[in-house]
C-alpha cells in the first residue's frame, strides 16, 4: 500500500509554525480550553471503544440511525480512513470529486483504482453525468465533500441525491465528509448523506464548525455494515475515541445552538472583509460556505505557489492552489481572529503591489 505526502499538510507543516499571520488553516479560530470543563475524571480508554453508547445515540439522532450506526473517532480524519477501510478493497474502484482535501482521494487511492471527477470552475459545479460516466463495474464507493474544501461550495440537495441514487444503482456507497457543514447557515444545509439511505455514509467532527480541532472527535454514521467493518479497522489504529475529546464533546453538543451561531457570526463577519479584499484587487472566487476562500492568483504572480512563497516571505500562510491541483488558486482561510485576518490582508496588499486604504 502507497500512500500520497499529503501536500497540504507538508506545506503547513513546514510554513506555519512561527508564521506571524496564519491564514492557512481551514477552521475557525480555536475556542479556549477554559470554556469546558475538562475534567474527565480517570483516564482509562474509552469502553465501549466505539464510543459512549449514549453519546453515540445523540450522534445517531441527527441523521435518523441507531446508536450502532456509528463510531466515535479520532477526528473526522480517522472517519474517512476508517470509512474507505471499511469500503474498499484492492479489486475496487473509487469515484472521488476533486479538488478537495488531499484525504478524500489519496487514502481511496491506497487501497483501490480512483477516478477523479472534477469539479467545474467558476461555480465548482459538480456534474452528476460525469459520476455516471466515472462509475465501472467494481466500483465500491463515491467520495463527496459537502460543503467542498477548499472551494468553500455547498453541492445542492438535487446533486447529492443523484450522487447517492448513482451509488445506490452501482450498490455502491456514498461518503460524504460534511465537516464543514456545521458552518453553513441553517437554511443552506443539505440533508446529510448518512440520512438518504442504506448507502449513505456520513463523516463530521468538532474541529471546524465548532472551532475544536484540538479535541480530535469526531464520528463516522452510516449503515451498520461500514459501522462494525470500520470498528473492526479502529482496534488497530487509535483502539478507542480520546477521553478527552469525550468529554468535551458532550457539552460541546449540549451547547451547540450557541457554539454554532457564535463561529458562524465570527465567519461571516470576516468572509465579508475577505470579500471586500478580493473584490478590491480583482480576484474572483465562489462566495463559500465555511471559513476558506479560493481566490484566483493576482497578475503579477505565475501560479498559487509563487504568490504563496511571496506571502510566506512577508510572513502570511496561505495554501497555494497547488495543494489541490489548482495552480491558479491560493486557499485563504478566514476563520482566524479578526485583527489577524486584517493584519493578513494588509501584508497581502503589499505583497501584490498596492497600499490598502484606511
Ligand atoms: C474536508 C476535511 N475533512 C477532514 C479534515 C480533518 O478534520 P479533523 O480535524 O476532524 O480530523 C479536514 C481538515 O482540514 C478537512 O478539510
């Protein structure tokens, strides 16, 4: 088995420690540690080490499953690698819409063939024909990301549910990773794929729409024959969810409703001053859902990365569009603080050659 560098990841690990401004990170600002109570009591593992039975329900409930319809994981990170373990093997075939995080094609890729289905720019629509056409006999599973990293689109009702009925011709699965959809306003939310039916399988966590990426929670929903082949797969990578993570989680979903809105209100307020920026300096993107923005590479730059290194150079993290095989792009990611995001933009400004009015 061969595994992709996750290029992404490679860039920020070697880019963002230390950066004065980061703007490389896709979630929103991390909340304080101090607002939970962290106490979990005794540190043993987590038993059952699927995860708590009732936490789990809660879980359950919001896509219309049963408690053993889903695992509690280490992320949504160990979600998707659990959920492609649980779903492919090496006489597989994967259908994965790109771009998107490196994850969602290159662990598909490991284990199985892949097919990448790209999505059209400006609008990153996607095209449910061009699934149709990507599925073979062996495929096992079609990869989603709704709303989409790093495009920040939110894939409507009508394309998801061709995906699944696709999925479901083929007898296949359908993965969608919907952490970001926490992010999206209410009324913009697609129903989960987790709830269309036995094919469905839904991935989430805390790390972005709840700003908890440090707490590694996350879960994996979907019919329970993913759920304990999935299972079967954790004993041997992380055994059981994070003690912690448990905990905090709990009273992260007692208080969604104000969690939520609050980092929504946070977002929108800095896609607002992130919008204004792009349209000062004529770059195009797709107004997002989430906290990243792709935004189109100034002139005066050849490619996402050399306007990438430029920044570094001024001490700004962004992604370059290379990450994604996107060259024309740099992600921005606006979730962070506010007077950081105006520090990022400013040193952006002089980056690309002009002063920024007051
Ligand atoms: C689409 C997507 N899935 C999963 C992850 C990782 O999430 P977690 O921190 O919950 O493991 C990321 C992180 O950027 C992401 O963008």
């Amino acid at each position: 088995m061969d595994i992709e560098p996750f290029a992404l990841e490679r860039w920020l690990a070697e880019h963002e420690h230390g950066a004065a401004v980061n703007l490389g990170d896709s979630g929103v600002r991390p909340l304080d540690a101090d607002r939970f109570d962290t106490d979990p009591g005794t540190l043993g593992y987590v038993v059952p080490t699927n995860g708590d039975p009732d936490l789990r329900e809660r879980v359950a409930d919001r896509y219309d499953r049963g408690a053993d319809e889903v695992l509690l994981t280490c992320g949504t990170q160990e979600a998707n690698l659990l959920a492609v373990l649980a779903t492919l093997d090496p006489s597989s075939h994967a259908v994965c819409v790109t771009p998107t995080y490196q994850s969602l094609y290159s662990l598909p890729a490991a284990v199985a063939d892949v097919t990448r289905v790209e999505l059209a720019a400006p609008e990153w629509t996607l095209d449910p024909d061009a699934v149709a056409e990507a599925i073979e006999p062996n495929t096992d599973l079609i990869v989603l990301n709704n709303p989409n990293n790093p495009t920040g689109k939110i894939h409507p009702e009508e394309t998801v549910e061709a995906c699944y009925d696709l999925a479901a011709a083929a007898d296949a699965y359908l993965l969608a990773d919907e952490v970001y959809r926490p992010l999206a306003a209410p009324d913009e939310r697609v129903e989960p794929v987790a709830s269309m039916g036995p094919h469905g399988i839904s991935t989430c966590g805390l790390s972005k729409g709840w700003g908890l990426p440090g707490l590694r929670f996350g879960w994996l929903a979907g019919p329970p024959e993913v759920v304990s082949a999935a299972w079967a797969w954790k004993d041997y990578t992380t055994i059981a969810p994070p003690a912690f993570g448990q905990h905090v989680a709990r009273q992260a979903l007692d208080r969604e409703t104000e969690l939520l809105s609050e980092n929504r209100e946070h977002v929108r307020r800095n896609r607002d001053l992130l919008g204004e920026f792009a349209a000062e300096y004529g770059l195009d993107w797709h107004l997002p859902a989430g906290a990243t923005g792709f935004l189109t590479v100034p002139d005066a730059f050849d490619s996402g990365e050399a306007f990438a290194r430029a920044l570094v150079d001024d001490g700004v993290v962004v992604v370059p569009g290379e990450t994604f095989g996107r060259p024309g792009y740099v992600r921005v990611g606006f979730g962070a603080e506010r007077e950081t995001l105006r520090e990022g933009l400013d040193r952006m400004a002089t980056v690309i050659g002009g002063e920024r009015g007051p």
